[in-house]
C-alpha cells in the first residue's frame, strides 16, 4: 500500500490514506494516539476509486496539507500502482 502520513499532533492522531494495488481501492485509517480507530474504510469494506471522498472524511482529523497536491499525488500512486510509497505533504518530509 502506498501511504501518506497526515499525523495532526495538536489533536493526537493519526491519519493515513493512500492506495492499496491488491485491493484495487483508496483507503483511509484514522485513529487515537493510543491506537482506538476512529475509522478505517476501502479496507474491504468499500471501494473507493477516487481519492476524493476519503480526503472530506479525513480533513477534521488530519495535519494541514494542500489538498490539490493530495489529489495529484493519490492519483499518481494508483496510475503507477504504486503500493511501496510512504511520504508525508510536508515539504521537508516529502519521502520517508
């Protein structure tokens, strides 16, 4: 699965979204610091092809990023299948 971390530290949680290549869907994890999901969806449960949807539900939970730059690059994780990335919207963390 490819992942961008979108951890917001003021409200102690942590928030993931990308593509999962297997499972042919976007997904969404957002939980407490101490490990209770909030939720976590296109986990089988559903399947999301566009990123869209998943960013409303994780934008009360998720650190501030540029939103238009989230899309291009959830976009470019599913048209290259990319399943192994894992980065962050922080101009200084763009790659882990």
């Amino acid at each position: 699965m490819s992942r961008c971390i979108l951890d917001n530290e003021e409200l102690g949680t942590e928030v993931v979204i990308g593509w999962d290549p297997p499972m042919e869907t976007y997904f969404a994890r957002v939980a407490e610091r101490n490990g209770e999901e909030v939720f976590w969806t296109g986990n089988g449960d559903r399947i999301y092809n566009s990123p869209d949807p998943l960013i409303e539900m994780i934008q009360p939970y998720a650190c501030w990023h540029d939103k238009k730059a989230l899309i291009r690059e959830l976009r470019w994780d599913k048209a290259t299948n990319d399943g192994s990335r894992i980065y962050s919207m922080w101009p200084e963390e763009q790659v882990l």
